[in-house]
C-alpha cells in the first residue's frame, strides 16, 4: 500500500470517503473495505521556487468526520501562496484570517466564522500531533505561536470546522487545523530570499536514506525589520530533524525541533495620535515593547495495521519560554512611568494519544469503530509585572501551576446503503490543576469535567452532490488562575468573581457538496454555534477574559476549480452574524466579531518554466465595542506571485505583497487609553495596526 500523499492532486475539501483516497491514496482507513470507485485526481499548478515535495506518511492525517466544511490541502498548494509571514500560509483553510497586530516574533491572530480567536483561543492548532495552544497562558488563552512554521516543510493540512469532530476537544469550537510535516523529500534544498524592509531569509532542506528509513534535517534563518519607525529587528533560527520509516499504515517517526527568536513590536496606537500628527501612521508610542521566545520539542508517532485494523499513537514533549513587553494604554494607569507590562510564561508540556480502529460490519454492512484516548499536562511558571522601558518596576502576579487532562473518545461510523453513512460518537474530558499563586488567597485547586457527543449523517450523492449534517458540543477551559482566584491580585482590597473551568459549545450544521462540472468542487455550509462563555480581549490588560453568552450563524461557501492541470481556481467566502444571546443594556454585538470574510485566486504553473499566484483577501468591517456605534473599516489585500523553473533545479520567483498599496489594517479594536495630556480616565478610540506598505521579495533556489 503507498503511503505517499499525492502532492501533485488538487487541494480538496474530502467529506466522502471515495474523494479522500484519490487525495491520500490509503492514509485513513475509509468506512468501505471494498474497492470504491475513486474520485478523478486532479493536478495542482506549481507556484513556488522552494517547495520541493515528498511523502507525508508517518504522520499522514486520519479523516474520520464527515462535513461540508472540513477539508485538505496539500503542501503544494499552502507553498504557492505569496505571505508576508509564515503563519499565513493557513489562509488556505476557507474563511480562516491569520494577522498579526504587534511583532513578528508574536503570535498570529486569527479569525475564523464571526469569532475574533485572538492568539488561539476557539481553533485548535496542532502540528505533527503536537498540541500549539498553550493553557493558562501569560498573554491569553490558548495562545499558540505558529512562527516558527517551515512552509516548504508542510505536506498537508487537515482542517475541520466546528465541534463535530471526536479528536477534537479544547479549543477547538470553531475549528481545528493540523499541520504535517514531510517525512522525506526527493530532493534538497538551498533556498535564500531578500526583499523590501530589511527581509532577509535562508533555508536549507536535505534528505536522505538511512538504515531502513529517511532522515530529514531542515534549518530556517530570517531577519526582517519591517516599515516601522522603530524596526521589527526580528531574529529567529527554526530547525528540524526528523527520523522515519515504513509507512502511514505501518511504520514510526521520531523528530526533534528548536525554535529562538527576537524582536521590538510596534504594537496598535491610537487613531487620534495619527490624526492629530503626533505620531507617524507606522510609529510607536513605545519603542521598548517587544520579547522574545523559544521552543523546543521532542515527539514520537508510531502506526501499525493488522486484520482488526489501525492502530496509531504518539507522545510529545515540549519546552517553551516566552518574555512579552507590551503597552496598551500608554498612561492611562500610570502617569509618570507609562503602563508597560511585562508577561512571562515558561513551561514543559508532555502528552500523548492513542487511537484504534476497528473495522468490521453491523449485520453485514461496513462499519469502523474508532476508540482513542488523549492525556496532556502542563507545567507552567506565568507571571505578571510592571515595567519602564523593560525594567521591572513591581510584581502583579508570579504563579506556579500544574494543569492535567486525560480524554476519551469513541466514533461508530456506518455504511448504511450506498447513498446512506453515519457517524456517532462522544467525547469525555477530564481536567484537573492547581495553583500557587504568589497572593496566597488566589491558590487553589480545580476540577471539572465535560462529555459531548458528535454525530453525522451523509446522503448521497445524487447528481454527483452529497449532502450533510452535523450536530456536536465543544468546549475551551479557561485560565485556571480565574478558577481558583478570590481576590484581584492588584489589590487585595476587591474580591473577585471566579471563572467557570470548561465552557461548553454546542454547533450545527447542514451542507452539501456538488462535483457535477469537470474540474469544479463546490460546497456550501449553513452553521450555528452557541457559545455558554464568550473569551474577549482587554486592552488594559493584553489578555482574553470570560464574558456573556454568544450565538453565531452564518453560511460558507467554497470553490475549487483545476480548469486544465496547469491552471486552478478559487474563491470562498463566508457570512456569519455573531450576537450575545441574553439582554444587557449595553449592546449585543460580539466586539471584533467578522461579519464578512472573502478570498479569491488563481495559481498557474507546470514542474518547468513559468509560474504564479495572484490571492485576494477580504476583511470585512466589524463591531468594536457591543453597540456598535464603533466600528472598524474593511481590508482588502493583493499579493502576487511570478517565477521560472529552470531545467537545471534552480528556480527563480518574486513576490509583490500589497500590490495597491492599500492603506488598511491589520487589526482594529477600541478601548480607553490615555496620551500625555489628556484627562485622566482617558478616551475611547479605535487602536489600530496598519498593513505594510508594498513589498517586494526575491527568492532563488536550487533542488539538488
């Protein structure tokens, strides 16, 4: 059996199983241990001068959840799009905005069906089964930084979107995406890029057989400076090593990586500071706020097929460190010295899970039952403190916790008749922690837990459309600390309102898929997702905190379209209405909550000579405070690609990032701070990170 994915084919939205094989030939088990008929393979374009390919087998995704919205995407095809930064490269997930709204080095914001996910906090990330968002986190919630991602190293990208999926537990309401790293590629890589601000990168792949399997190593080195006042003075180092062999069904892998970097943010200002002329439209209000960050990690996969089915685990663990300088408010809090904090958070993570899947009949007809369990546990030092120009001045907050989950999960998925399947199933978490907290009134224990089922139901296809509907409950844990915590750790004067630990979701949706015109996958998704506690922003304190409850409905609709095997097509957009659902007088819209999200484009290129990309991304206006009577304006972007691939390996491709030079922004919220001057309890006023200006990027590189 091959365990290549076939990088050539379209990047597919697989919800039946006959689609999925044509993408992945045999990586998941399909609920029809007989032959199906497998749907056409269709080529994707070439657009990049440094992806060079390869098989993702060992750690190749298990597709298990049938939905109009959940879907993969190739490593080809998240490597022919043009980004500014890596983490970008998932806007190849339908609907899904990936900004930033402060330093290189921080991670991305996110935005996906009506909800503002600020650094993570409803879409579960992971990569090669390691779990990106991080608990009880310093800066917020869920907090996964995808920085140190190595494009050219993704082999697929397996995205879902609601809670329908039983792998799928915290964070994971709106979605989950995971990322797969390559195992081995046919070629080695040197590839090096300059361009517009200081950008300046190097990147070397190389693979090669050893013993029965593949070793890979890969390292990846970028500067950039950006178009700030005060440059970026981004430095980061990512690195790769990676040992496997056999295949997706029948082998095991075993990879380490290691992360550095730094940097000096140019955080949001004040759009009355760029009004009035006291501050530059790429300036700052404080050139000390920055950080820096490192991770390293060590994870194991292992897989094995016998004639009751697939059996998969994997182990993980992970050490990360993070210092963040941030100021918000300026002088709202502090007069004299300014509000700049300081954010630390350490950690060591380790964790794991174990799948298997049965297969077998119900009276006769296909069935598989998928029985996993998933255990995690945090070790975390965070910390709070006030700070001038990154000196410390006082301590808020310096905590010790220890957060631990175990999970199980059981999916029955049956083929009824040829235009009938179910899926049926639960998911039971257990979470338990405890505090130390340096305010003695704060530290304490936490245990919760919180069973939801998952269930789906397939009919088709009829006119070569299949039709679907899915029902599941979800969750995210909050920040333990508010769990446990009595007394504001500002004061001990003023008690405190605990946070609930784990917030259930519950989600709906219907959708179809139509494949009836040559070349053309079309889908289209009505969704509902209720929310018991809504994760917000504050400004005054960089973080994410418990809020009211939230409705949110809303329609996707995606297209794919391989027009001949040199030329591809796409376009998605999505229209969601995202309200508080109980009365308050002080408004019942969701601040920062997308109403319209749009992408469009188009990719041409064969393996030799000429090729590129040209992508449309649109970001509608939104609410910034619950009345709406402020609002942030539209962004709309044009990135461009063109490049040659020379018979030789060496390829040549340039990159022009906001083409029109729009004047736009990243990220818009609103919220009091205060300028020198002003009066004390400060002003309202949209806080704003704009979009750099065009950009240009030259990459060369050579496959040898």
């Amino acid at each position: 059996m091959r365990a290549a994915l076939a990088l050539s084919g379209l990047a597919a939205l697989p919800a039946p199983a006959t689609a999925l094989e044509a993408t992945l030939d045999e990586i998941s088990v399909t609920a029809e241990p007989a032959s199906p008929s497998p749907a056409p393979t269709q080529a994707t374009p070439a657009a990049s001068a440094g992806y060079v390919g390869g098989t993702t087998g060992i750690g190749g995704p298990l597709l298990t959840v049938e939905s109009a919205s959940a879907g993969l995407v190739s490593g080809a095809v998240i490597n022919s799009r043009p980004v500014t930064r890596p983490g970008e490269v998932l806007e190849a997930v339908p609907g899904l905005i990936v900004t930033q709204h402060s330093g290189e080095g921080k991670a991305n914001q996110f935005f996906l069906r009506g909800f503002n996910l600020d650094h993570g906090t409803d879409i579960a990330l992971f990569l090669d089964g390691m779990p990106l968002n991080m608990r009880t986190h310093a800066h917020g919630q869920g907090y996964a930084d995808i920085n140190f991602l190595i494009p050219e190293l993704v082999g697929a990208v397996e995205f879902h979107k609601g809670p329908y999926f039983v792998r799928d537990g915290d964070f994971a309401s709106a979605g989950s995406v995971r990322i797969d790293y390559l195992d081995s590629t046919p070629k080695n890589l040197a590839l090096t890029s300059i361009g517009s601000f200081g950008y300046k990168r190097a990147l070397s792949i190389a693979s090669a057989p050893l013993a029965e399997g593949h070793l890979l190593v890969a390292a990846d080195a970028q500067l950039y400076d950006g178009p700030w006042v005060v440059p970026d003075a981004l430095r980061k180092i990512s690195t790769v090593a990676r040992y496997s062999q056999g295949t997706a069904l029948d082998g095991f892998s075993v990879t380490g990586m290691a992360y550095a970097a730094r940097w000096t943010a140019t955080n949001q200002i004040p759009e009355r500071a760029v009004v009035s002329g006291q501050l530059d439209r790429y300036g700052t209000l404080n050139p000390t706020d920055g950080g820096n960050t490192s991770r390293f990690s060590l994870s194991g996969r292992f897989s094995a097929t016998d004639d009751t089915g697939v059996t998969r685990a994997s182990a993980y663990v992970i050490r990360s460190q993070l210092n963040l300088f941030n100021d918000f408010t300026y002088f709202l809090n502090d007069p004299v010295n300014g509000d700049q904090f300081h954010q630390l958070d350490q950690r060591i993570i380790g964790g794991g899970e174990a799948l298997h899947i049965f297969q077998g009949d119900l009276f006769g007809l296909p069935m598989e039952n998928e029985v996993g369990v998933q255990t995690r546990t945090d070790s975390i030092r965070v910390g709070l403190f006030n700070t001038t120009n990154r000196q410390f001045r006082s301590g808020i907050l310096d905590d010790r916790v220890l957060e631990t989950s175990g999970a199980f999960y059981f999916d029955n998925r049956v083929r009824w008749t040829d235009w009938l399947r179910t899926s049926l199933g639960f998911r039971a978490d257990g979470y338990y922690a405890s505090v130390v907290s340096d305010t003695p009134a704060n530290s304490g224990k936490a245990r919760d837990a919180i069973v939801n089922p998952k269930l789906g139901l397939v009919l088709g296809p009829w006119f070569d459309t299949e039709l679907y509907l899915n029902y599941g409950g979800g969750f995210h844990s909050n920040d333990v600390r508010g769990v446990t915590a009595t007394v504001d750790p500002t004061s001990s004067l003023f008690n405190t309102t605990r946070s609930p630990f784990l917030v259930p979701s519950t989600g709906y949706e219907i959708g179809l898929r139509n494949r009836s015109i040559a070349g053309l996958e079309t889908s289209l998704a009505l969704f509902r997702l209720d929310f018991a506690s809504e994760n917000l922003f504050q400004g005054d304190t960089g973080t994410t905190e418990p809020s009211r409850p939230t409705r949110r409905f809303g329609v996707e609709w995606t297209n794919r379209y391989a027009v001949t095997p040199w030329l591809s097509l796409e376009g998605d957009l999505t229209i969601t209405n995202a309200r508080f659902s109980n009365v308050d007088p002080v408004g019942n819209r969701v601040p920062e909550a997308p109403t319209t999200i749009a992408s469009a484009g188009i990719t041409f290129g064969e393996p030799l000579g000429w090729f590129g990309s040209l992508r449309f991304r649109y970001f509608g206006p939104r609410p910034l405070i619950e009345d709406n009577s402020i609002r942030s304006r539209p962004t709309a972007l044009l990135n461009g690609r063109v490049g040659y691939n020379f018979e030789n390996g060496v390829s040549v491709s340039l990159d022009v990032l906001n083409l029109t030079n729009s004047r736009s922004d990243q990220i818009t919220y609103a919220y009091v701070s205060r300028l020198p001057g002003e009066p004390a309890e400060g002003l309202i006023d949209r806080v704003f990170h704009p979009v750099e200006p065009t950009a240009v990027r030259l990459t060369i590189a050579g496959r040898f």
